[in-house]
C-alpha cells in the first residue's frame, strides 16, 4: 500500500486554524510570521462573497488582515472600500485609509497616479457615480472582488486538529490497539490508566490466570503503559493478557485466531520497548525473538543468540539493541537492525542469570551464579566492577538471583542472591541497605523487584512466601504465602499497587492492597 505523504504546510495551517478557533492571537501572528504560511480560510465561503457582494467592510476588513493575499487583488479591495466612503461622505475615514494603511503606502510607491486620483476624489465636494465607475456600476465592482478573492481563500471544516486526532484514535480503537472506553493521555501518546497516587503492598488476591494442566509461566511482565501483562510458559508459548480484568486479550487478533506468539521450547524471559510495542523473548531453545505486540507479527529473529538457553532480555532505550544473558555464562549486545552480535561481555564463570542497562545506557549490570554482580562498560565492553554480596554464615557461594535498578537513585542496584537476605548496593559493591527475611533455613529468596517509586522492596521464597519490605526503615511490613509450591519469580505493574507472583504449579496470581 502507497504511504500518504503529508505536506509540513498543511500540518502548520491545521496548528493555525485551532490558534484561530481558540482566539490566541499572539500564538497565530507569531507562526504565520516565522513559517511564513497563512491560513487563508474562510468559515463560510457564501458569507464571505455576500459580506463582500453586501459592502459590510466593517465585518470584512478584519477578516481580511489574517488572509495573504495578492497585491492587486488586495488593491482592488481597498480601492473600492475607499470609493465607498467618499460615497457616504465619510471623507475622513477614507483619508485615514489612504494615508495609515500597508495597501495604499505601496499604491503610493508604485502606482502613483492611481493613488492621487483617489487623494483629489476625498477632495470634492460632490460624488458622481458615472464619472468614477465609468462603464462599470458598484455593484458589478463588488461582484469582481468577490469573485477574485474567493479563489484566493478556501473553506475547511471547523476544528480540523480536534477531529483528526479523534479519527486517529478511533481508528485505533478499531484495530485493537486502544482498549474501548478510555480515556487518552494525548501528551504521553497512551490511553490514560489508573495510578495509584499512594504506594501499599498488596494483601488480598486480585486475579488468577490459569494454564494448561502440563504448563506454567516461567516469566510474567507487564508493559510499561500498565495495559498488558505477558507471559511466557514451558511450553513455549507468549500470551497476552488484560493487566486490569486478568483475562486473555481477545481483541488481539492474532490471540482471537489462536495464532499465539511462540518458540519452540520454554520461554524463560521477556523485555519491552519504552512505548510497550515492542516484545522481546528469549528461549530456551537459543533464540531470541522480537514481536510487534499489536500484531504479533515477529519482526526479527536472532537464531543462535548465545549457545545455551537465554536468560535475560532487555531492549535499549532508543529499541535498536537487544542486551541478552544466558546459561552459556555470556552477556551480549545484538543489533535490531543489522540482526547480528554487536559486542560481548566475558567474565562470569557460571549461568548469567539476569543483564540491565544503567539509567544512561552507558553500563551493563549483570547478575550470575557465580555470585557476583558485575558493571561493564557498554562501549568497551571492559568490566568497570566486580563485586560479591555478601555471603551466608554456611560459607557456601550463593547465585544472585535477579539485579535491578533503584528507582529512587539509579546509581544503587537491588541485588537478590540466594539467600535470605536482598541488599541495595552502590556499583561499586558497597551494601547501602539490607532487607532479611527472619528464617535460618528454607527461606531463601529466588527474585526480588521494587515498587514503581522504590518505597518498597518485594521478594518471594523458596517457602513460597511473599516478603514486603519498607525501603526507608528497613523493616518487614507485611509477610503472605503466595503459592502452594515451585515459586518462581514476581512483577511489579509500572503505576499501580499490583504485583504479578507465578510458579511451576498451579495459577499465576495478581495482588492488590
């Protein structure tokens, strides 16, 4: 299908006519002046002619000082404006005209002798319609003009800016892209979900999603819009689900026609591009996939991504680099455009279970089963830091978990090992906080993640258990079992008081205060 081209002009004229609408003068004077673009429209074309057709110049004349017009045209006008006035006696208005307006200065310069002719006219005493109309009448003078400036100006519907971007959403709301019945956060370009104003940690069930009876999630993310929640099962299939209902979001086509996003093994991880339209998975299988989630159609696929299982996938800020972790003990880079390895990161002597970005994009954390966390330069790709949390009483080497940034200050990471302890540490490896779950033994954290504003840090257990700690006292707020067993791993949804838990058995669960 041809793509629509759109003209810069028209989109400054649209901008022109709501400053217009919207009587913001000063707005409209200063982008006409400095695009040198006028509108040039007209609410009505038939008032328009008639006002001109009427003589009504006291409605016209402020009409025409927002219109670019040709000279001679403009001319035309003002000369038979003057006429007028010295028809009606009105001598001095029409001097003023002569003398103060634009039109008649350049008259002056360039066409003398009409203009003196008009001069001597404001002079005598009497008005004789023959001798200044000749063979023509007013009447058919006002016809002319208005027939002259008609084709100058055109008629557009009122509110054109308004409408459009209505168009535009209701458009999406057909394809799917909106969900029906919301309001939209024109500015942030999303539809306009609840926020929780006040963070609290959830307490009472909110939603279950059940999965096929030899299936469960491996991993659970919702999209940085708080719409979606994803998921990627064992059995390698990626399904969308409506973060507010918990239910399968049909009005995807692809998932209403059973045509589910998928590998061909375990899906273990999942990443989002800033403006949730973008998915990324990793797979079990070595592949790393990359999805347009309206659509579901996979954009790019990267085959052997690393030689084991992928781990962790994180898009970079502007979407063009995919950052994976895997089984193989490797960090690497990949490039959406190219679909080839840009760099990678060596160092780590076991499984790389989870690889961020810094806030700037400048680093790359990783966390392994050699039970360090590491802090590479994302150009050189020269490991700046090295660092332990530290370790239990029992001397054995625990696996950190999960590495995320605090939201609070992205210069300090929550690090999760296992253990029953999660610290907040600066790049450098020094422990800034420590949050403990309380039990010697069976309690030893899998994942952890921060509420949106960091005021809380969640981690759920081996025992199954979920732990709410108070990022500023320290102290354990509130304790709940999740699941029956096999927990796995935890969301957080990006501006509400919701928190996604799953396992190897049983459903994936929402909670809420």
């Amino acid at each position: 299908m041809a793509s629509l081209e759109i003209e810069a002009s028209d989109v400054i004229k649209i901008i022109l006519q709501f400053c217009k609408e919207n009587s913001l003068q000063e707005s409209f004077n200063a982008i006409q002046n400095e695009c040198q673009i006028s509108l040039n429209t007209v609410d009505s074309l038939e008032t328009f002619v008639a006002d001109i057709q009427q003589g009504k110049w006291d409605v016209l004349l402020p009409q025409i000082a927002q219109l670019k017009l040709p000279r001679a045209k403009l001319e035309d006008l003002y000369h038979q404006v003057v006429l007028e006035m010295v028809e009606l006696r009105e001598t001095d208005t029409a001097r003023a005209m002569l003398r103060q307006t634009q039109v008649f200065q350049h008259m002056k310069k360039d066409d003398p002798e009409r203009y003196m002719k008009l001069e001597h006219l404001c002079s005598r005493t009497f008005f004789d319609p023959r001798d200044v109309y000749q063979n023509s009448s007013k009447e058919k003078r006002r016809a002319t003009i208005a027939l002259a400036l008609s084709q100058e100006v055109s008629m557009v519907p009122p509110s054109r800016l308004m409408a459009l971007v209505g168009q535009a959403l209701k458009w999406q709301q057909s394809q799917g892209l909106l969900p029906p019945g919301v309001a939209f956060d024109l500015f942030r370009g999303q539809a306009a979900g609840h926020r929780d104003e006040v963070e609290a940690y959830p307490q009472a069930l909110e939603h279950e999603i059940k999965f096929a009876a030899k299936s469960h999630p491996e991993v659970a993310r919702f999209s940085p819009d708080g719409q979606l929640l994803v998921t990627g099962s064992v059995d390698g299939f990626i399904e969308v689900w409506d973060s507010l209902t918990g239910k399968l979001k049909k009005d995807l086509s692809f998932q209403a026609d059973e045509m589910f996003m998928m590998h061909d093994e375990a899906v273990l991880c999942l990443g989002f591009s800033r403006d949730s339209e973008l998915l990324v998975s990793g797979s079990q299988d070595t592949r790393i996939k990359v999805w347009k989630i309206r659509t579901g159609q996979c954009l790019r696929k990267f085959d052997r991504a690393h030689t084991q299982g992928i781990t962790s996938v994180a898009l970079s800020k502007d979407g063009s680099q995919v950052l994976s972790a895997s089984f193989d003990g490797l960090v690497r880079v990949h490039g959406l455009k190219s679909g080839k390895m840009l760099k990678e990161f060596r160092g780590h002597t076991s499984y790389v279970n989870e690889a961020i970005w810094s806030a700037d994009g400048s680093q790359v954390i990783s966390a392994s089963s050699d039970a360090t966390v590491r802090v590479w330069d994302a150009k050189t790709c020269e490991c700046l830091h090295a660092f332990r949390p530290p370790q239990t009483a029992s001397g054995a080497e625990a696996a950190v978990q999960t590495v995320q940034l605090h939201p609070l200050n992205p210069e300090h990471v929550i690090v999760c090992n296992r253990s029953p302890v999660v610290y907040i540490m600066t790049m450098q490896g020094l422990v800034h906080k420590s949050f403990q779950s309380g039990k010697r033994e069976g309690g030893d954290f899998v994942a952890a993640c921060s509420s949106p504003r960091g005021e809380f840090v969640y981690c759920i257990g081996e025992d199954n258990t979920l732990y709410c700690f108070g990022s500023t006292s320290g102290k354990l707020e509130h304790v709940m079992t999740v699941h029956e067993k096999g927990s796995i791993g935890l969301a957080h949804h990006p501006h509400r008081n919701v928190l996604a838990t799953y396992a190897d058995v049983g459903p994936l669960k929402t909670w809420k205060p």
